[in-house]
C-alpha cells in the first residue's frame, strides 16, 4: 500500500509540474519556462524596427510648394504643360477627361482667364465651346478682337480641369493651381489681363462676387486687369449684358491707350 501512496504522490508531482510548463526531466533542478520567455533576446531586425514606439505619421506633401518648383522649373509653355500633366496633388485632375490648357493665340496682348472647364469644354477639352464659345466670339468681334486675326486674344483657365457636378474650384484648389497659372501669365507675356468669372478673381485677387469687382480696374500678377462677366453667366443673366459691354468698351480703350 506504501508503494502505491508513493506512485500516485509522485505522479501528481509530476502532473502538476508539467501543467506548470515543465519539459524535461533530466535537469537538477526545475526550470521556469515562463521566466525563460520573458527574458528569450529579441532578434536584431525586430529590436531595430521597433526602437521607436508607434507607427510614424505618413509625410504631408505641401501641394502649393510642389505646384511652385514644378512651375518655376518649366521654361516655356510646352514644359509648362507637361508639369501641369504631370502634377498629380489636385483631386480634380482625376475625375476630368481632359487638362484644358490655353487656347486662343499664344503672344496676344490681351490674356483671358477663365473659370474651370464645364462637361461640355472638359469633353471638347477646350474653352468656351457652344453657345458660351458663340457668345464669347460676339462679344470680342463687337470690339474688333477674336480668337485669331490681327487683334487675338489668348484664353488660359483658372484650374484647368473641371470639378465634379459642374461646381466652382474652392479656394484651396485655386491656390493649389495658382502658380501655375502666374508662370503662364509671365511666359505668355500679355499686356492686360481679363479675369473672366468669379475663379480668375478669387485665384488672382483672393476675392469674388462679379457683381461687386466688375467695372474697374485693377492689378493682378503686376499686370492691369479687368473682372468681366463670364458669357455662361451672361446666357443666364441677359440683364447683365448692358455691363458686359461698358466693360468691352473699357478694354478696347485701356489697349488703345497702352498701344
């Protein structure tokens, strides 16, 4: 019976070592697994990677700076162009069909900047198409100027890709872009500027409201300039033609006192 005692007392021991993490039998004296674990070394590339607690913060790009040197790099309208093409900051640049650049005659005295693109011109992947482009060609010819011929004129857009559902390019957009279009006014060299639309005034002057900034003159990248009515807003507004046509006049007589 003795024997027996001792089987099952020492079987217990045993059952109860080894549900204490015990593994070996051949050692002296029993070993603490769970001390083992907590001081088992940290591999090398583990300990390095985790020096620094937390996970880092993704870098922010500043977009505007990106869209500065971009611009400033570009050394003619063609290396303007691919900058633009290659800039990929602007969320607008992904739901467009195209990058409308300029249109118009490159050199002409007079630079219009227009707002961003509709569907129509983001489509035709050129500005004031249809009845605004219609418009626009009546409005130059009842002063003797068009898209070419002797008096062009040269057409550049604010942002030049359209934004979704047709809405206006907020003010963080415009900024974004707006070097940009300061490195096509200085390439293309004009004499006036015509800010066509409430995008122009906020990307040039930091304001809108054409009702307001319509009908004086001003300055915007060391240059005079005009705030107009756009024709898509004219098409909408026929009582605002009668203002649209004192400030054609006021142009004509600006270029010919510049000439």
């Amino acid at each position: 019976m003795e024997s027996a005692t001792e089987f099952w007392g020492a079987k217990a021991a045993l059952d109860w070592q080894v549900e204490m993490g015990a593994d070996e039998a051949i050692c002296d004296a029993p070993i603490d697994c769970y001390a083992l674990d907590a001081k088992k070394p940290v591999p090398k590339a583990v300990a390095v990677e985790n020096a620094t607690p937390g996970i880092p913060e993704p870098v922010e790009v500043d977009a505007v700076a990106v869209a500065k040197d971009a611009a400033a790099a570009a050394q003619d309208l063609d290396g303007l162009r691919a900058a633009m093409l290659a800039f990929e900051h602007c969320a607008l640049k992904a739901g467009a069909r195209n990058m409308v650049f300029a249109g118009g005659a490159v050199g002409a005295d007079v630079m219009i900047i227009s707002d961003a693109p509709d569907r129509e011109e983001d489509k035709a992947g050129a500005m004031f198409v249809g009845r605004s482009g219609v418009l626009l060609d009546k409005m130059l010819g009842a002063i003797g100027m068009g898209r070419s011929g002797e008096a062009p004129v040269y057409i550049v857009p604010a942002c030049p890709w359209n934004p979704p559902q047709n809405r206006e390019p907020n003010a963080a957009e415009l900024a974004m872009l707006r070097p940009f279009l300061e490195r096509h006014i200085a390439l293309a060299a004009p004499k006036v500027l015509v800010l066509m639309g409430n995008g122009p005034c906020q990307a040039l002057l930091g304001k809108n409201g054409m009702t307001r900034l319509r009908g004086g003159w001003t300055d915007a990248a060391d240059l005079p300039a005009i705030p107009m009515f756009a024709p898509s807003y004219l098409l909408q507004n026929g009582s605002a033609k009668r203002d649209a046509w004192a400030d054609l006049l006021s142009l004509k007589s600006r270029l010919k006192g510049l000439s």
